[in-house]
C-alpha cells in the first residue's frame, strides 16, 4: 500500500489560506485548495510587485462531470475542487501520439496526432480535437473537431462537431446540435438538433441523417436517408441532455451501440 507521505508520482502542497494539505501532479503550476475553494500558486515566487499585478482572475467556466454544479476557476489551474460534492477536478490538457489506452478524462481539451492509435475507456474533455485511430466513445462538452484523418469506432457527442477541409473521417455515431462538415465524413448514424451544413467541395455519407435543415453549398455531396423535420432542443446543452433527446426522438433505433 502506498503510504500518504511516499504518493509515487505526486507531490503534496498546503493551502497558504487554511494549512489544509492536498497532493497535486508535480510539474503542476497552480490549483485550487479542495477545502476553501482559495487559489494557489505553485510556480517560485518571482516577489512583490510584479506578483500582485500578475494575480490571475477566474476566468474560465467549468461544470462537474459529477453532480453538473458549474464554477468559474482560474485559466492557469490544472486541478480544482467542486464547490458543491467536493470532486476532484481534472483540468489538464492532453495530447496523444503514438499509441495509448489510459483514461483521459479532463475539463481541458485533448488533441489526437496524427497516426496516433488509441485503444481504452469513453474519452472526456472540452474540446476533443482528432487527428488518428480512435477505438473508444468520444464525448466533448463544448466541440469535437476532425483535423486530417481521423477514425472514431464509437460515437462522437458534442454541442457542435466539425469535419475540416482535406479531412477524411468516420465515427459510428454522432449527436450535436450543429454539424458542419467541409471534408469528407462516413457515419452510420447522425442527429442534428438544429441542422446540419455540407460546405462546398464537402462530402457526407450516412445510412440515417436526422435534422431539422440542411445546407449543401456549392458541389457539397450528401448521401443517405434523410429525416428533415423539427426536433426538440434540450433545455441545456449538455451532453446527457443530448443523449437524452437523441433516444427520445429515435426510440426504435438505439443510436448509441456502445
């Protein structure tokens, strides 16, 4: 057993603002204490004035992938505590080259390079950008971004999701609420929940397509059986709210097969 004192990997810090003791990732720059919800600063203290007129503001909105309660934390901060059940939150910024499995669940943004391999649990983060091989869920809560050739065997879930130009991408599934595709992409299955654009030169190719509007623009190519009809908006966008009106609206097709 790994005593308290001896944490492989971590070191420990104390809050300047109550003593209380946490353990935090070792090249971490800054945090937050867990008990008084203080910042603090883990970077050598460059002294006086400077300091206080480089004191960081909470600028950046997050939301506890635990109990949904959002907060404002500071920009620079790789860890946090929930201000309402306590979590440990996950704010680092991940990229992935080569071949990996590890969990990767963030409140930051994960990049996938290209010819990365990755094999391993649901991924979750802000924004999730993919430039690879993807054997696993992928889930943002802001965007999911195809950058060049990216291949997703699960399903892709995001408030918006983007194909780029001279990009080539497939997922099994996709739900968002604005798709926009200005290269090439293969799905099995999408909802849209406020409508979908094929730019020019775009291509999508999908067996069912659910959307309110679609946008072809110029030599835009869309293949598949289209359903363009209204479709209810979750009262927040979230990605439980979207899962939630995609099997509403589609009951007797399960869009999520994982």
């Amino acid at each position: 057993m790994t005593d308290r004192k001896t944490r492989i990997g971590q070191k420990q810090i104390c809050c300047p603002h109550c003593g209380q003791e946490q353990w935090e990732a070792p090249a971490a720059l800054s945090t937050m204490c867990r008990k008084c919800h203080q910042y603090i600063s883990l970077s050598p203290k460059l002294g006086g004035e400077s300091s206080r007129k480089g004191r960081p503001v909470r600028d950046r909105f997050v939301r506890c992938p635990g109990c949904g309660a959002g907060q404002y934390v500071y920009s620079a901060a790789l860890s946090s505590g929930c201000i309402a059940c306590g979590s440990d939150l996950n704010l680092v910024n991940y990229r992935v080259r080569g071949r990996a499995s590890e969990r990767l669940r963030t409140l930051g943004d994960v990049e996938f390079y290209p010819g990365c391999q990755y094999r391993g649990p649901r991924v979750e983060a802000r924004q999730v950008r993919i430039s690879g091989w993807i054997d696993a869920e992928v889930r943002g809560s802001q965007a999911v971004q195809f950058r060049k050739e990216g291949d997703v065997k699960g399903g892709v879930v995001a408030p918006d999701v983007e194909v780029c130009s001279r990009t080539s991408a497939s997922a099994a599934s996709i739900v968002a609420c604005s798709l926009r595709v200005a290269g090439r992409l293969e799905s099995g299955r999408i909802v849209a929940l406020r409508g979908l654009e094929v730019e020019d030169g775009g291509s999508l190719r999908a067996a069912r397509i659910l959307t309110p509007q679609i946008r072809l623009i110029g030599r835009a190519s869309l293949v598949g059986r289209v359903e363009a009809r209204p479709l209810p908006e979750p009262p927040e966008v979230s990605l439980p709210a979207l899962e939630e009106v995609a099997r509403r609206i589609a009951p007797e097709e399960p869009l999520f097969g994982w």
